[in-house]
C-alpha cells in the first residue's frame, strides 16, 4: 500500500518492529553482568600466529557460551600442498583482528572465525583473501563457509575432528 502525503509524495510504509532488542543489559553503564572476555590471537615473538585445533576450539565455545544468541561463520581454506604456513600468515593479516575474527590452524586446514558475520557476508572476506593470496603466494585455495547457528551440527564435528 503506498500512501502520499500532501505534497504529492509517496511515504513509506513503516518498518516492522524487530522481536531481538537492539541492546543489552551490559551496554549499559552500571550493568549488573559483567562485560563478556574476548578471546585474542595467540602471539609468539611480537607476531601473531594461529591457534592450535584446541585453542581455536576452545575460543568458538567460548563464543557460544557468551552469547547462545551470537551468530558468525568460520571458513574453511585447504590451502595448496605445503603452503599451509605461509597462507595462514596472509590470512593473519587479511582478518579483522581488532574487530574479533580469529585464524587457527587444523588437519592441514586453515580456520578463520568471523565475528558477528553472517554467510552472506563471508564472501567479501573470501574474496579479500584470494586477493591477498595471488599477490604473495600460489595456488588455489579451496573454501567452504560454516555459519553458525544455521551449520551449528556441522561445526561441531568440524572442532571434534580438529581435536
């Protein structure tokens, strides 16, 4: 249904009202919850580096145990033969560490947990990170895309095969 106002225009139908508040309590100052730890990368040397298959594990039930409600996808890259170090550094410096994504490593497999990203946008991660790839290594890289909750089942044997 369009309506139109005075001035011969069309306006808007109003949005419906979302049922997922905007906020939480412990956005707010005085909050009687605590603030949720974040988990970090791993570093050695001043440098980050990937998280062990337990780590990372770890780091993604912590994730779900902060927040049932959170939602984020973890791609999967099978880098080429024998490029699995050089690869994860490329993505170490592709992700948004600021902003929470984390890289792990696992069964010759790279993982990269991203924050608050549904499957819909893990492509422009994807492609951000072939982009990254062509220009300091060779090889296709082979990708799926886990989002979490919908592939929940399917992380979960994911981290159970890792460990």
């Amino acid at each position: 249904m369009r309506v139109v106002n005075g001035a011969g225009r069309y306006l808007s139908p109003p949005k419906p009202l979302s049922a997922v508040p905007a906020r939480r309590a412990t956005d707010f100052p005085g909050s009687t919850q605590p603030p949720a730890p974040v988990a970090t990368q791993p570093t050695r040397g001043g440098k980050r580096v990937p998280f062990d298959p337990a780590g990372f594990s770890a780091a993604l039930l912590g994730v779900e145990a902060r927040d049932p409600r959170a939602y984020f996808s973890v791609v999967v890259v099978t880098p080429p033969p024998g490029q699995l170090e050089p690869f994860s550094v490329v993505a170490l410096h592709t992700v948004r560490a600021v902003n929470g994504d984390l890289v792990g490593v696992a069964n010759g497999q790279l993982l990269v947990y991203l924050h608050a990203t549904g499957r819909k946008h893990a492509p422009y991660f994807i492609e951000r990170l072939r982009d990254n790839w062509q220009q300091a290594g060779r090889g296709e890289l082979i990708v799926d895309v886990l989002a979490y909750p919908p592939d929940q089942d399917r992380l979960r044997t994911l981290l159970a095969t890792a460990l």
